[in-house]
C-alpha cells in the first residue's frame, strides 16, 4: 500500500502548531513564559494608568504626550505582531522549495514500518519507532520525538483507511 502527495507551507505551520499546542500542554515549561507575559502587560498597563495621570496633571504638555502615545501605541502592536512575523520569516527560511518536506513524498506502509521516499532520500521507520500521534482536519501527525513528526495529509492516505487507522490506535495506546 502506497501513496504519493506534496505537503504545502500551510502543511507546515498547521505542523507548527500541533507541536506548539503539545508544548503549552505538557504544563511546567510553559509556566515561566506565561508568568512573564502577564508580567510585561501589567508593566504596561501600569504605564499606561501614569501616563494618564500625567496627561492630567499636565494638559500644556498633551501635544507632545499624545505624539509619545501614539509611538507606544505603534510600540506595542509591534510587540504583538513579531512572534508572527518571526514564524512566518522562519517557514520561508527552512522549508526549501526542493527539499524532504515539500517536495512530492511516497508512503507505504507495511506490518513492521512505515517507509517514506522523496527528492532527498528514503526513510523507513519501525512502528515501534514512532512515539505518539496527533490529528487534525487535514492531517494525520506520527511523532518520531517532541517535534518532529511524519505528515500525512488524510486526503492522500484515505486509501489506507483502515490499515493506518490500525497503527494510529496502536500508537495512541501506547502513548
């Protein structure tokens, strides 16, 4: 049993973002980095209460105060949109156009393991090598470690059906 597809950018990110929501799932490394934005939007709120204040205390200076507020507004949604731009500047730099991930890939499945065949080489994959599995309404992910996994775009694996649905719930018991 085989089948041949390509994976697109979109692939990726939705790659992305299973990995980032079983990040934020596994509870204590994401702790910290929560503590730390609550932290930052209190600094700012409270910035942003004194600034008031002092727009208040001082309406003489409001011209030159509203010109510093609307470079902390343009601040701010800077701040906002940077993790996006970053991920967005990150797909563009890793995934190259004839590389393993986006160019055409052949799966097969066998009993003993999963083999996939692209532009840069083959690779085969016991079972038992794969660590747990995840699935959205596109893909089907087969973890080989905490980040990196096997894409498998449900339209082009539905052939298999029933045989890879087996070895997903197998994996799922195992996790």
């Amino acid at each position: 049993m085989q089948a041949t597809f390509s994976l697109t950018d979109s692939d990726f990110a939705r790659l992305q973002k299973i990995v980032s929501k079983r990040f934020r799932s596994s509870g204590s490394a994401f702790t910290f980095a929560f503590v730390l934005r609550v932290l930052v939007w209190m600094c700012i709120g409270s910035a942003g209460a004194a600034y008031v204040r002092v727009m208040q205390a001082f309406p003489e200076a409001s011209p030159a105060l509203e010109r510093l507020a609307v470079l902390l507004v343009i601040a701010v949604v800077a701040i906002m949109a940077t993790p996006y731009a970053a991920q967005s500047a990150f797909r563009r730099q890793t995934l190259a156009p004839d590389g393993a991930f986006l160019s055409e890939q052949t799966v097969s499945l066998s009993d003993s393991h999963l083999r996939v065949t692209s532009a840069r080489g083959t690779t085969e994959i016991p079972w038992s090598g794969f660590l747990d599995r995840a699935d959205d309404e596109v893909n089907c992910y087969l973890f080989i470690d905490r980040i990196q996994a096997l894409v498998l775009p449900r339209a082009a694996t539905s052939a298999f059906g029933a045989k890879l649905d087996q070895y997903k719930v197998r994996l799922k018991n195992a996790a």
